[in-house]
C-alpha cells in the first residue's frame, strides 16, 4: 500500500486540484492490462514450457478440440488427404509389382482390382473404399492375397479414423462454452445503497429461452498487493461474497438479475470511498457457471469489471415491464445506469464517524493500576452508568441509545482499540489514523466542520508522539469524563479531544 | 415505457395487477412467462448456433435437417452438371471413344443423382466417376468430406435433441397448493413433491425463490426482486431421496420472508414461490430441473397432506390419487413472530425465582402466564 502511495503520490495533487472540473476522470491513468477481457477471454500465454509440451501430444484430444475451427478443418482435411493418397499409392504399388499396369485392357488378364491401372484410378479405388462409395466399376478380385490383406487394413484403418475426425467435430461444435455467448453481462458495475447498506451490484441475463441448470455465480477481485512480510503477490485474488452463505449465489436465471454484493467489515471494498476509486487498481472477475439444459454440460461465462467500470453512486435502470400474459424484457436499457445521490464515504468512514463520538470510554481492564487512573476509571465507571441508565431513558426511536448500547455491549473493544490507536506511535501505517493525514488532504478543499477538528487531531497527533512513553498517563486524560452533549457527534469528538489536550499539555510542561 | 416503471410508485403499480388476472412469472408447469425483446447483439445467437438449433421446436428442427442436406445434394450436383457441362460430355453422349467426367451423367438430373449417391456413400454404380477427370477426383474428395460432416453434425443435433435431459421433468410432480401448518410447534410451509418414474434422480437437490417486488429506503423500485427461501440448505436437508413423495417443508423462522404473515395477511399479500428440483436422470447422467410456482392465494392457512402410503404385501404403495389432497387442522391464525412470542411468555415463568405454585399447578399457567406479562410490563 505504502509503494502504490508513493507512486501515486504525485496523483493526489492532481485530483485534487481537478476535482471541481471532473470527478469520473482520472487524467493521469494510462491504458492499463487487463487480466480478463469484456467478453471472458484471458490474457495469459504460457510459454517456455521445455520439456512439458510432450503433455499436449499424449492429450491429443483435449488438444484438437482447443484448436480454432480453421486449423480443425485443416488437420481434418490434411488427414484425409495425405492418408488416402498414401494409402492409395500402396495400392498403386501392388497394381505395378504385379504387373497390372501393362495390360491395362486385356479381358482375359485378372489384376488385383478391376479396371485400375493408372494412378489415377487407383486413387479413385481407394476413394470408393475409404468413403464407402462403391461404385463398382473398379473392385478387387479374388486372385490378389496381398490386396485383400491391404483392403482388410484399409477398412478398419478407415473406420477408426473417421470415428476420431468426426467425434472431434461433433464435440467442437456442440461445446458448451459457445452458450456462454447468450450470457451477457452489463457493461459497468455500480455502488449504490440498498437499505442503508452501500452494494456493489452489476447484473446478468439470459438471452435464451432455455434454462441454466443449477446456475451458480461467483467473483473475485484481483489486485496486487505487498504482504507485511514483503511478499510481493501479483495478481492477487480474494473471493467476493455474492451470497454463498445463504445459498443466494444460486441464481434462478430467468430474466436479468442484478447481483449485489454488500460492502460491510468481510468485504475487501471496506475501506474503498468515490475518491479512492479513482485511484485505486483492481479488477473484479464475475465467473457464472451453469449446465446447458439441452446437452446436459457445464458451462461457464467470465467478464470483468476494472475500477473505470465501477460507477459510484448509479443504478440499474428497469428492464422488464409487464405485457398481455407474459412479462416483457427490454435488452436496450441492460446496461443503462442513471444517477441517485449516494454518500462519497466508504463504509469503513461510516462506521467511524458512527463510533468515534462516544464521549464515555469503558473502563479497560488492561489499564495500569496507578492512583490516579483508578480515581479517573472508578468516576468513569459512574458516569457510564449514568449515561447508561440515561439512553435507557431514552424512549427507543432515536439511535443515540442503540449507539450507547452497542458501546457498552460490542463497542468496548472498538473503543479500547480506538484508544490504543490514537496513543500509538505515527509509523504504523496498517491502522486507520495511518490515513489521518491523506484524510486531510482531501477534506482541506471541502470546507466542513470536522475539518477543523481533524486538524486539531493531526496537530494533536504531532503532539503525541513524545507522549507514549507511560500508557498510564496517555489513558488519564481520555478516561476523564466530561458529560459532553451528543448531539453532535463529530464535535463531540473534537471537543473531548480538546479537554482532554489541557491535562496532558500540562503534564508535558510539567515534565519538561 | 421501461422508464415509467421506474417512475411509477409501486403503489400505483401494484393494484392493477391484483385487481385483474395476476400474471404469473412461472406456470404451473415450469414455462417462464418472459420474453427477450429489443435484443441488438443478435451475433450472438448465431455464434452459439449449435444450441440455437437444438432448441429450436420439432417442426423447425426437421425443417433444417431436410434442408442442410437438399441444398447440399444440390449444390454438388449443379457443379457436377457444370463440370459436365464445360468438358463438353452433353454434347458427346452418343459418341462412343469419349471419356466423360461421369459415366452416364447426361443431364442435370443425373447430375444431381449422382451427387446424392456420391454423398450418401450409396454408390450404385451405374454413374461412375472416370479416371480421366482429375477436377472430378477433387470434387469427390470435397463431397466425401463434407458428406461425412453434415452427416456427424445432423446426426448429433437429432441425438441432443431427442435424449434432452428437461424431458425427464414432465414425470416429476409437484403438489397443486402448499399449506401452512404446524410442525413441532413451528409455523411450516411446505408443499409436495414427487417422481413418477421408478428410476432414479441422482444427486437431487430442492431450491425455492420468493418473487416479491420490493421498494428500498433509497427509493429504489426492484420489480420481482428474488430472494432465497430455506428449504434445507444449511442442514442439507435440500438433498432429496427421492422414492415417495415427499413434503418439503419450509420453517417459519426468524430469517424467513413470512415471520410476520399471518392468515388474515396471507389473503391480502401478493407474491410468488417459485420451487426448483434439479438432479440428474439416472440413464444419461445429464442434469434436469423441474419447476413450478405458488402463487400467494395458492397457499392454504391451516392445512395438511393427506397421506398417500399403505403397506401392502411387500412393497409400498403410493396412491396418487391423493397427491394433491389437503385436509384442514387447528392452526393458530396468528404470524409465527406473535406464536414465538407466546410461547416465549408461557416460558418465562421457568425463569423466575419466585411462587413454585406456578409448577405445581400447572392448570393455573394461563393465569400465571398473565401475571408474567403484567409483571414484564412493569419492569419496562
């Protein structure tokens, strides 16, 4: 992350400072390789296999029906031919050791096979037989022992061959990945909201009127990534959940559906926001896999969405309406998208801003026990209970008391992580307050009210630093409680900070 | 017209369709009522053009059988007339030292009956192919390729079409309503299934869609929006033995679409159970999917399947006549949120410290139950 940051450093001027005039375009990005194309087709050749291409000869099968149609009829074609002309020179050779060329036209002399002797008409003998013609004009005699051996070896060999050629072209042209052609999928993605809950959706449809059996989708999305150890992983992929734990990624393939994968903690698009998408680099592989209901084979159909296909803030327009007696689709408006106004944060920013201004944090049990951090935690401990028993107060309908209950309940350990996190030295990039200062860069064009806050949070960061050396005290001051209004959550947050700034600069002075 | 769906509130959506004929999405017998229309990309039906002919109807199918074939006979004999033609062998057919192509070809009919028996591989003989024709002897190579490959491709076409696997689902049944009753003090919907045949469907696996169109906080109007109904898939109780007709059942729970539907509700809502079998025929081994849908008036508050096994002398017999029959039983007409409820206020006394008069006399556990409820509304 860190290496993409730097690389794309000088990139953040830039959209900054272009982002009144367009938002859709990232004027610095060059055509960039995709790992699989619109239509499915992957962008990998294998080479320098060595030694391992004795492997595509012993599957000579697999290998003949990968080949494109044209070098099929080829092979099909060359087989044929060279087969039967070797064959037939054979034959010619017996006609010549006999000596049946010279009497072409005596009616009393019996050659091997009636009526051959020129090369010509052997090759049409040899025809006859092979396609299992027959004319009768030319036949094969009794007096020929080492034609009849040739002509026995001839049938069969003619037989099996074209068994093998004419398998071949039957499965090549019943292949099932030919329906994946009557599979389409839209042109873009987009992320919008769904019940509060921002989704990542693209849809599908079935151009046939024959089904795909047990139709199943899934998705992955490729990016590279740096391990923490320094493993470089090219081309990473991670799975994208689009229902496989409700049984939902089974599809029921009728008309167009629209796919939607949830971006919530488990998706790795949580901390992806409208900026960041303009500069980030993935791309998101749709594999759909179903039988063909009329050849009983499995077949599957890919497309992939790179990060300019993804549209933030747009929906799928409509496309069935319903007709006399039956329910109409409108392929023209598939891959339409229009414009609904959606929150620029990702979802990792939402849940922040929704559980940064707790003003209470509980009491931690890993604190140290010094004197004055039991004094602050035992009146700490107080208050929780007062705000407590005040959101129980609260007439349910307001969210502030979920907020605190989900605080008291499965918040503590988000708090407590919080805590840690704003104590925590500046070069730990991995966490959340890592982005603190690129947060600033973007928000400083867009005036809003926990700008200044944030600002004060950096400056306060700068501060800290120095301050880490005892944990007791760092948790002093953002133990101590101040009954806070709630109303404002973000202010709140700023506000605490700024209470808690006094002791702590106090103790910094005193110290120095 | 697409567009006015998206401005049209559901609201106003909606009562048209339950005033009059409700359409249906899926029939009874599994026909899905869509059709593509405004479709631009039409290549694409031609670059899958083997599935294109496959699922093409009898009567089309037939049709381009007879074709593929005639126009090839044809066009082999128009050039075998052609190569007749430009040696000169019409005007020489009388004269005895001239070789032709063909031997006895002498018109455009025997033309085009020696290119049938050339690409049939009948080859009766009396039209023969000279040596002395080398355009000829690559004719024939041509039409004894093309023949064999004409012939593999028919003849597989007629195979796919005739052993398709979705005929098997015309002998797999469904129950005509599904019922809503009680199963181990749960709320269940559940409707029959059966298999017609004495062989098998291997690896059989059931899967029910709720088709119900829905309008989200944002405001988005999802038309027949599909959602997943549970009939076993975390226990894999969706993995069917299917002998006998067998009940699928659906619980009611806390997850379920219908938590909140009670009989009173059930008349007013409007939506559609689509239910899914799919498995493999047991001779082919090819995958088939059976179908069918209920409708919301479809569903029967508070009845049960009659049963259709007896025992006879050695075997199981299964009336069919009683497949789709249902009889009536108590069953609460409440929603199964307020029955879990219920049953939950009947249990709290077990939580309580307090009178063990309540467990000694249990006659008196309505009135206990009330006192609960009382006493639970106090704390609140």
């Amino acid at each position: 992350m860190a290496a993409l940051r730097r690389k794309f450093g000088e990139d953040y001027q830039v959209v900054n400072t272009n982002r009144a005039t367009t938002c859709s375009a990232a004027p610095v990005k060059k055509k960039r390789q995709r790992f699989v194309e619109k239509n499915g087709r992957c962008n990998v050749q294998h080479g320098n296999l060595g030694g391992e291409t004795s492997r595509y000869l012993s599957d000579l099968f697999t290998t003949l029906v990968d080949l494109k149609w044209r070098w099929n009829l080829l092979i099909f074609i060359l087989t044929y031919t060279i087969a039967w002309l070797v064959m037939a020179s054979m034959w010619w050779i017996i006609a010549y050791i006999r000596g049946d060329l010279n009497h072409g036209h005596d009616s009393s002399y019996t050659p091997c096979v009636a009526n051959v002797y020129n090369f010509p008409s052997a090759f049409l003998f040899f025809i006859e037989t092979e396609a299992t013609i027959g004319y009768g004009y030319r036949y094969i005699t009794e007096k020929c022992p080492e034609g009849i051996i040739l002509f026995l070896f001839q049938s069969l060999l003619g037989s099996i061959v074209d068994a093998f050629l004419i398998g071949c072209m039957f499965i090549k042209m019943s292949q099932p990945k030919k329906r994946a052609e009557t599979l389409m999928f839209s042109q873009d993605a987009v992320i919008s909201q769904r019940d509060g809950r921002l989704c990542l959706m693209f849809r599908v449809g079935n151009l046939r009127n024959s089904h795909m059996v047990s139709a199943q989708i899934r998705c992955k999305v490729i990016k590279s990534r740096q391990t923490p150890e320094g493993e470089f992983l090219p081309l990473d992929q991670c799975e994208l959940d689009v229902g496989f734990g409700t049984g939902a990624d089974q599809l029921f393939l009728v008309s167009p559906l629209t796919i939607c994968h949830e971006i919530n903690t488990k998706s790795p698009f949580f901390d992806l926001s409208q900026r960041s998408l303009m500069n980030e680099q993935f791309e998101i592989v749709v594999i759909l896999e179903g039988i063909v209901e009329t050849t009983g084979m499995t077949c599957q159909a890919r497309t992939s969405y790179t990060e300019d296909e993804v549209l933030w803030g747009h929906r799928f327009l409509p496309v069935m309406s319903l007709e006399e007696g039956f329910f109409r689709v409108d392929y023209s408006q598939f891959h339409s998208t229009f414009e609904v106004p959606t929150p620029p944060y990702s979802v990792k920013e939402h849940e922040e801003k929704n559980s940064l201004p707790s003003p209470m944090s509980t009491p931690t049990p890993a604190l140290t026990d010094s004197r004055g951090a039991r004094r602050d935690r035992v009146f700490s401990v107080d208050c929780i209970n007062s705000t407590e028993e005040k959101g129980r107060q609260n007439v349910s309908g307001t969210r502030l008391p979920s907020k605190l209950q989900r605080m008291s309940s499965s918040g503590k350990e988000d708090l407590q992580r919080k805590v840690l996190l704003i104590g925590s030295q500046h070069s730990e990039k991995a966490c959340s307050t890592g982005d603190l200062p690129l947060k600033l860069q973007r928000l400083s064009s867009s005036p809003s009210p926990e700008a200044s806050n944030r600002l004060q949070l950096k400056s306060l960061k700068v501060g800290f630093e120095p301050m880490t050396q005892s944990t007791g005290d760092l948790y002093q001051p953002n133990l101590a409680p101040s009954p806070l209004p709630m109303h404002s959550p973000v202010l709140s947050g700023g506000g605490r900070m700024e209470d808690n700034l006094p002791p702590k600069l106090r103790k910094m002075n005193a110290d120095r | 017209k697409s567009e006015s769906v998206a401005e049209l509130s559901p609201q106003k959506q909606e009562p048209p369709l339950l005033s009059m004929f409700r359409q249906r999405y899926v029939e009874k017998n599994g026909r899905c009522n869509v059709q593509h229309g405004n479709m631009r990309e039409t290549y694409r039906y031609l670059t899958d053009i083997f599935t294109t002919l496959v699922d093409l109807n009898w009567r089309c199918s037939l049709f381009v059988f007879v074709m593929a074939y005639a126009v090839t006979w044809l066009f082999f004999g128009a050039i075998w007339y052609l190569i007749a033609y430009c040696r000169g062998d019409l005007d020489h057919l009388e004269d005895e030292d001239w070789t032709p192509c063909v031997n006895n070809v002498n018109g455009f009919i025997s033309a085009f009956l020696f290119s049938i028996e050339t690409e049939t591989t009948i080859g009766y003989g009396y039209r023969v192919i000279t040596d002395q024709c080398p355009v000829g002897t690559i004719l024939l190579l041509l039409q004894a390729i093309l023949g064999s490959m004409v012939n593999a491709f028919m003849v597989g076409c007629m195979f796919v079409k005739i052993s398709q696997p979705n005929k098997r689902a015309e002998t797999l049944v469904f129950s005509k309503h599904a019922v809503i009753s009680l199963r181990d003090d749960k709320l269940c919907l559940m409707f029959r299934v059966g298999d017609l045949r004495s062989s098998h469907i291997v690896g059989a696996n059931m899967r029910a869609k709720l088709i119900k169109s829905k309008q989200t906080q944002e405001g988005e109007f999802i038309p027949l929006d599909q959602t997943d109904i549970s009939v076993g898939f975390e226990t894999g109780d969706d993995r069917l033995f299917l002998v006998s007709p067998l009940v699928i059942s659906h619980e009611i729970d806390s997850r379920s679409a219908f938590w909140d539907m009670s009989q009173a509700q059930l008349e007013k809502e409007d939506f559609e159970i689509v239910v899914i079998l799919e498995g493999m025929v047991e001779a082919t081994g090819m995958t088939c999917q059976a179908r069918s849908s209920y409708l919301a008036e479809e569903v029967l508050w508070g009845h049960r399947f009659s049963p259709m096994m007896s025992l006879a002398e050695g075997f199981f017999d299964v009336d069919y006549g009683a497949f789709h029959h249902t009889f009536e039983v108590n069953t609460p007409s409440c929603s199964a949120r307020e029955l879990s409820l219920a049953a939950a206020r009947l249990d709290a006394h077990l939580y309580w410290s307090i009178s063990s008069r309540l467990d000694e006399e249990p006659t008196l556990a309505q009135q206990a139950a009330t006192h609960t409820v009382n006493g639970l509304f106090i704390l609140k």
